[in-house]
C-alpha cells in the first residue's frame, strides 16, 4: 500500500507540473478575454482614456534634454579616459585646435603655385564672420621674437646682451639671455614683444610676400626650403619640411620637389566657454569649441569652397593643382548632414508600410477598407514613441542620437501585433459558431489568443532591453531604457486604444458605413467571412508545407541547410574583426572624405598627437622620475617623436648651471627659478602652454608650483585595433610603471575612439549572452514548457549565430554601430519563433491524438502568414535606408536584413520541422465532447488555437 501511495503521490506531482502551462495559458487567456469584453462595450471610454493618460504623461517633456557631449555618449563613463578627460578640463583651461588646408601639384615648390597658395591664404587670415569675428580674435597667438633674433650689434652694451659676453666665451658656454642677461631689463623686453597668430605655413619663410616669391627662381625656393629652420616672422624655431607632403631628394638628401604642403592655422579653445548642450549637434559628434569659433570656422569653409571650385574649373599651368581641406567643425558637420540630411527620405518607408499594411488587412470595396484602423495602428506606434521619451525625460534619462531608430524598431513590433490581431479576427469568423455572437464576444475571443501570443514577445523584448540597459556605453544604456519603455507603451496601446478602435471599426463595418467617409451607408454591402484557408495566403503555406517542409525529405534538407548556414556562420564569426574608423561615418562624395584621403596619400606616416598628463605631486622631488619617464616614451617602438621638456630642462641646468638633474635634487625655491629661466629661454618657451602654475607665470620671477603639466608626443600611423589598442594600453602602463606618487596618465582625443574599440567586443558577447539568458527565462516564465522554450532559444541561437557569422561576409565588423543594430535584432527575432511554438502548443488535434505534424501545420498556417507579413513590413520601412549615405542606416539595414532573413528560416522552417517530429503535448488536447460537437463545422482535422471555449462563455 504504501507503494502504491509513493506512485500515486508521484504521478500526482508529476500531473501537477504537466498542468501548470495549461493552467498559465488559461489564466492569461481568461484574463485578456475579459479585457477585451470591457474594452468591445465601451471602447469610446477606452480611446479617451488613452488619450488623457497619453496627453497627461507628454508634461514629462518638459524635462526633455539631449545629449550631445560625445564623452557622455559613446564613452565608458567608468573608463580611464573619462576621469582623465574631466581632471584636464578641469587643470587646463585652454587647448589648441587646427585648421588644416592642403595644397597639392605636380611639384608645389614653384613660384607661380606658391603665390597663388599666399592668395589663399591672405583670403583667409582677412575673414571676418557677420558678427564681425576676426582671425586674430580666435587665433593662438605667440611672441614675436623675429626682431631680437635678428638685431644688430649697437654701441650701447647695456641694451645688447644678444651679442657674446667675454665670460661666456671664456666658459666656452652658450649665450642664452634669460640667463646671462640682465633680468630687469631682459624681462623689460620679454614682456613687451608684440604677439602674432600662431601660422604653421612655408609661406613664412618668404614673409607672405608675393613679389618676393614671384621673383625667387625654383632653385632658389629649393635652396631656402633645405636651409631656412626659423621662423622669419615670428622667430621661433619652426621644421618647415614637416609641412610638405610626396617629398623627393636628391643623391645629398636635399629636397628638390613635393607633391602637396600643409597649411595650419591654430586657435585657442577656452573650455570653461564651451557648452556642448548649445554648441554640440544631435549626432553628438561634435568637438569642443565656442560659437564665435564655430562661425569663423564657418567662413573659413565657406572661402576654401569657393576657392577649391574655382581652381577645379581652372585650367592652371600645372593642371594638377588642388586643394583640399577640414576644419574642427568639420566631423561634426558632414556626420549630422549624413545622418539627418535624408530623414525625408527615410520617412518614405513609413509610408510605404501605411499602404502595404492597409493592402494586407483591408478588403478591397468602400466599406472593407481600413483606412482609420491602419492610422490608428501607426499612431499607437508614435504614441509610445512620445510617451516613452516623456517618461524617460522625466526619470533623468537623456536621449541621443541612436534613439531616432527607435521608431523603426517600435513599428516592426506594432505592425506585427496588428498582423497577429487580424489573424486572430479572421480565425474567430472561421467558425461559423463564432460569427452569431455578439460583436464583444467575437473581439473578446480575438483578444484571448492575440494578446496571450502578444505579450510572450512584448515581456520578452522589454526584459531583454533592461538587461541591455547594463551596458556600460552611455549612448546604447539611454537607448535600452527607451526601448524598454516604447516596447511595453507599444503593447498597451495595442491591446487598449488599438483594439477600442478596432471594435469601433468593425461595428462600422456591420452597419454598413463607408471606410472614409462613415456617414455614408452602402445597403447593398453583404459582409463576408472568408475561410482562412480560401486565403491565396494560406493556399500557399498549405502546399509548400504539405508538399514539401513538413515530408520526411522536406525535414532532412531544412536540417542539412540549418547546419550548413551556421557552420558558415560560425566560420564568418571565427573571421569577424573588431575594427572601427570614425571616417566611415563620412561620404565618400565630401570634402572632408578627400580631405583625408590626400593626407593619407601624402603624408602616410603622420601619427596621433597624445599627450603624457601629470600633476598633484612635488615635481622637484619626482624630476628623476619625469626625466626616467621621458626617456622610456622616447624609446618605446610605438612613439613616432616625443617634445619632452624634461629632458631639455635637464640639459638646460646643465650647461648653465653645472647641476646634473639625474642625480641631484634640487631645493623647491632653486628649481622653480632654474624653471622660469627655462620657460623664458630660446629654446625653452615653447614649452610654455605645457604648463599650468597655481599662479600666473612672470618673467624674473619664480615660477609658482606646477598644478599639472604635459609631455607632448605622437604615436606611430597604426592600421587597425590590434595596433592602436596594444598600443595605448602599454603607453599607459610605462606611465604607471615610474613609480611617480602623484596623478600621471596618458591621454589622446583618439582615445576616446580606441578605448570603446577596446570594449566593444566584450559587449556584444555579453549583450548577445544576456539576451540568450533572457529570452530563456522569460519564455519560461510565460510559457512554462520547459522543451518550447528550449526551441525558441535554439532558434534565436541560431539566428544571431548566423548574423554574426554573415556580418563578416557583409563587410561588417563589431564596432558600437553594429553593437546597437544586434541589440535592436534581438527582439525581431525572438518574436518569429516564438509566435509559432505557442501557436503550436494551443493547437490541438480534435480526436485527441498528438499528431504533430499536424499541430505544426496548423500553427503554422494560423501564425505563419502575420509573422511574414510583419516581416515584410519591417523590411518595406527600412528599405529606404538603402538610399542613405549613412554608414549606420546602412550598418543598421544590413543586420535588420540578415535578423529577418535567418528570423523567419529558424522560426517558420526549422521549427515547425523540430516541433512535428519530436514537439511538447499540446495544452488542448484534453477536449470535452460537447466542445468538440461543437467544432463539427470546420474542415480542419486539428482545433485551432481560437477554438477553445473560456469559462466566461459558459
């Protein structure tokens, strides 16, 4: 007895966990049922309803901001390189940023090119913006010390301490004035230089002078190139052969021709002015500047346009001259006219889906038409659109510039709801039971089985965004949240406002009312209820599914080309790089996209600037260290040049002082004197903007204490992350290695671009994984078949598996675009296979038999129609990014492509195979036999998910 106790006990439980599905089913069902009743007798109520909870929420918008400081978007906020960033910006108030113009011949080192280069230049430094803003307002200006260097001996000695001093020549030691002169009266002069905008032009060396140029001769334009090292106008020590670009040399490695020279203009950027939220743009590329340098770099462009199209019609003498050029603003500029130039276009496929949708779910006379239903539909879409940024908004969450796909991604899943809600409406009136109850019952019945399907996606997409949401890409975290809300509005206003107006619609449709204009009634209108299976819709599933998927070769060959597209997907995935190059947001077409393909051409070995950045510690007492950390950059193989003042320092106290700074610490009051010497010497007040004091730097005097200082350097041209990446990190580690007890880093504006490239690789798997993990769970939570929801999760495997596998092969890499285009993949291709394993499970054979194979025709034929439909949808809205220039419409529709295309093989081919050979039990199968009487009306040998009775009918 006790035996056969433990075994009932046991078949007890075990029936216990068989029920709990059906019983979770039912619940759900039974639940939309009666919210579908409700909603059928007052859908008035219902519309209004929506719409004051819809207009109450939008007071949210007040809150609205957007992001556009690219730091806050597509950085790690927890990264190296956001602290580093903040603490200079908060040390340093001013930076540098370049203008850079190209000119380029056949051999720009004659003559008639270099006066026509002066031309242009004279054209810009002479630009004045309609406020009136000059070059030399913005300009970085530096001391002129032409005239000193070149002054002529006087008979006043007192005034002439540039000449030789008998002791120095006694030393045998170099006359350098901030030292031996002086300092009253050297400071004197010092101070009174005039300043000159810092111009890095060959032009300099002939003083912007075109007579001069016109009547040098090339040999002599030659012979001053090779030998003229300072500036003439400004007299600081200037490389002018750094400025030419396709150098030849002759066998005494003297220049002799060039294809191109650089021209750069250099101007100050106060950061304490910048405000990104005004100055930045929506794409949140934008670079650090204030608004009257963005209008005067707006006019620089203007004139270099002007002139670039002019020497292009031109026939000149050397036929070949051209120029090419960017300013700061450019990036941001070509990047925001990409991205949001063709939004008029991008809005064709929302229309575009307005009529395929209509076309699908409309009948084809006055009254069958839903014109309103179908904007309603589209509505519901841009209602949660608004409200979800509303919400947003008022939580703190701010929106950028990946958000505008947002209502791509929230139609493809409404449009797809609508589908299945149609479907559902036509199976209710397959039944002949069905079309003699009361309107409300009828969408009562449609609500039961479309918003049980319904909400197993929605919950599933809005878990999956809030998992997403952990990622540590500021811009992609914002989106989640805003996906996560917009999915879940997207499905509310489904099943409440949409379906309040489809009871509204479909009563218009019994009474006979016109589709436009419903005053008009047609009283020759006889509805009629079509069988799904007269559909050509249905006709086709039934052949290709009868006739071939679900017969045993149909199995096999499905299975075979299952694994052949993942073993190649797997093979692509093996292959798929890690790379990404910010110029790939630029069309080739633009003059920035030529910009930098001639400086590429023309100057191949031109580096990253970077900069090693230190302070917060005793630089007297660490200046071995500094003089260590310099000469270790210096020898790294990944630093092309490094202008270390350290070491200059060090030689500079040497020859002046006898003090070896390598081994001698000198007193704080000592080393800030040798320092101010330093900064105001010849070769060391190029060193200047390197530092910033506590106090303000005065010549004679000595420096205050460093706040923080900098050590110039430029990488090596790197070609690709497995270069640039090892790179940085073992920049930053010989940093940290020194030993220095204060704050010491490095930091590049490219950083900002390597460190996400860094990481982005870890975010996609861990994306990707999360996804996995919660389409599991949830399915599990909502479906509680432990062997559907194993399915479903081996199709969405499969699918981004393959996905990813086929980005290789579509020229695309794991970059933060595709990092965003997978997340919105992912809830596109959960809702495929998902709709068909819980089609299958509610579907149920009328004899009581699991036949499979059948269940998985049915699902298929009841499901499988809506599901392509929403597909086609989604593909039809995003066909029109094909006409953008945007590498992210273009990165985005290549992925949506490859997630429907692998979404719908997986979810209405290889499932339905797997389901009819080795499927769960159906939740129906246990049929009374009055239900099953009264099933006696339809053709089909297997129930249908619909046609089920609910306690509440009884």
């Amino acid at each position: 007895m006790e035996i056969e106790g433990r075994i009932v006990r046991k078949r007890t439980f075990r029936s216990f966990l068989q029920r709990i599905p059906q019983r979770l089913s039912e619940v759900v069902e039974h639940f939309f049922y009666e919210l579908g009743l409700r909603i059928a007798r007052s859908p008035l109520k219902w519309i209004i309803g929506s719409a004051v909870i819809v207009l109450i929420s939008l007071s949210g918008l007040y809150f609205f901001h957007q992001e556009k400081n690219p730091i806050r978007l597509w950085v790690p906020q927890d990264s190296e390189f956001v602290r580093d960033t903040e603490w200079m910006f908060e040390k340093f108030d001013q930076s540098l940023r370049l203008e850079n113009m190209i000119l380029t011949a056949d051999n720009i080192l004659e003559p008639e090119i270099l006066a026509k280069l002066n031309e242009i230049t004279k054209q810009i430094i002479s630009i004045q913006t309609p406020d009136q803003i000059a070059w030399t307002d913005i300009c970085f200006k530096v001391p002129v010390i032409s005239g000193i260097a070149h002054r002529t001996k006087r008979s006043d000695q007192s005034d002439d301490f540039f000449e030789i001093e008998p002791e120095v020549l006694i030393n045998k030691t170099i006359f350098e004035p901030a030292v031996h002169a002086n300092p009253e009266l050297y400071c004197h002069i010092v101070n009174n230089l005039p300043k000159a905008c810092l111009l890095n032009s060959i032009l300099d060396i002939w003083e912007y002078d075109t007579n001069v140029i016109l009547h040098k001769s090339k040999e002599e334009i030659i012979k001053d190139i090779n030998k003229i090292k300072i500036s003439p106008t400004l007299g600081h020590p200037l490389n002018f052969t750094e400025l030419l670009g396709g150098i030849i040399k002759d066998e005494n490695d003297r220049i002799i021709s060039a294809t191109a020279v650089k021209t750069q203009w250099a101007i100050i950027v106060n950061f304490s002015e910048v405000d990104m939220h005004d100055f930045g743009n929506d794409v949140g590329t934008a670079d650090w500047a204030t608004k009257d340098i963005l209008q005067w770099e707006l006019s620089y462009l203007n004139v270099l346009h002007r002139n670039a199209k002019l020497l292009n019609s031109e026939k000149n003498v050397n036929n070949t001259l051209a120029i090419w050029y960017e300013a700061g603003r450019s990036f941001g500029d070509v990047t925001f006219v990409t991205m949001f130039g063709n939004i008029g276009i991008l809005s064709i496929g929302f229309f575009l889906m307005f009529f395929y949708v209509l076309v699908i779910s409309s009948e084809y006379n006055w009254v069958g038409c839903r014109v309103y239903l179908t904007i309603v539909g589209l509505l519901c879409v841009g209602g949660a659109f608004i409200v979800s940024i509303s919400v947003c908004s008022l939580l703190g969450i701010s929106y950028g510039p990946v958000h505008t796909s947002l209502p791509f991604l929230l139609l493809a899943l409404g449009v797809d709801d609508n589908f299945l809600i149609m479907a559902s409406w036509k199976e209710v009136h397959a039944q002949k039971l069905n079309r003699n109850k009361p309107l409300e019952k009828r969408i009562a019945l449609m609500l039961g089985h479309a918003g049980s399907a319904i909400i197993i996606t929605s919950l599933t997409d809005v878990v999956a965004f809030i998992i997403g949401a952990s990622t540590i890409l500021p811009s992609l975290q914002s989106y989640c949240i805003y996906a996560a809300f917009g999915v879940l509005l997207t499905f509310l206003f489904q099943i409440t406002f949409y379906v309040a107006f489809f009871s509204i619609d479909a009563r218009r449709i019994e009474n006979k009312r016109n589709s436009i204009f419903p005053c008009i009634i047609h009283e020759n209108f006889t509805q009629k209820f079509i069988n799904p299976q007269e559909e050509f819709s249905t006709k086709l599933i039934n052949k290709i599914y009868s006739n071939i998927i679900l017969t045993k070769l149909g199995k096999i060959t499905i299975v075979l080309i299952t694994i052949v597209t993942a073993s190649v997907g797997l093979v692509g995935i093996l292959q798929l790089q890690q790379w990404f190059d910010p110029t790939w947001f630029i069309p080739n077409h633009s003059y920035l996209s030529k910009y930098i393909n001639v400086h590429r051409a023309e100057y191949p070995d031109r580096g990253y600037e970077s900069m090693i950045l230190m302070g917060d510690f005793n630089y007297t007492a660490e200046f071995p260290k500094l003089i260590n950390l310099s000469e270790k950059f210096a020898n790294l193989s990944t630093i092309q040049s490094i202008s270390a003042w350290p070491i200059d320092f060090t030689k500079f106290v040497l020859e002046h002082f006898q003090k070896d700074l390598r081994n001698v610490i000198l007193e704080d009051t000592e080393f800030q004197n040798y320092l101010s010497k330093f900064l105001f010497s010849r070769n060391g007040g190029k060193y200047q903007r390197n530092f910033r004091f506590k106090k303000s730097l005065i010549c004679g005097q000595n420096t205050a204490p460093i706040s923080v200082a900098t050590i110039d350097f430029i990488f090596k041209r790197f070609y690709g992350p497995h270069q640039w990446i090892p790179a940085m990190d073992e920049s930053k580690q010989v940093a940290r290695e020194v030993g220095i007890n204060g704050f010491v880093t490095v930091w590049s504006e490219i950083f900002s671009l390597w460190v996400t490239d860094k990481l982005i690789a870890q975010e996609v798997q861990r994306n990707v994984l999360l996804a996995l993990i919660c389409v599991m769970g949830m399915t599990g939570l909502l479906i509680a078949e432990l062997q559907t929801c194993f399915w479903i999760f081996l199709s969405v495997l499969l699918t981004l598996l393959n996905v990813c596998g086929f980005m290789y092969f579509w020229n695309l890499t794991i970059d933060i675009v595709s990092c965003i285009g997978l997340e919105l993949g992912i809830g596109l291709c959960v809702d495929y296979a998902a709709h068909v394993a819980h089609a299958f499970i509610n579907a149920a054979c009328i004899d009581g038999s699991e036949d499979r194979t059948k269940r998985a025709h049915i699902a298929v034929r009841y499901i499988g129609a809506a599901v392509a439909y929403g597909a086609g949808s989604t593909l039809l809205a995003l066909s029109m990014m094909a006409f953008s220039e945007s590498y992210v419409f273009h990165a985005f529709l290549k992925i949506f492509v490859l997630v429907i295309l692998f979404g719908l093989w997986h979810g209405l081919f290889l499932l339905p195979v797997i389901l009819s050979t080795i499927g769960p039990r159906s939740l129906r199968s246990h049929k009374s036999p009055e239900s099953i009487e009264k099933m006696e009306d339809t053709d089909d040998t297997v129930i249908n998910p619909l046609n089920k009775e609910l306690n509440t009918e009884s």
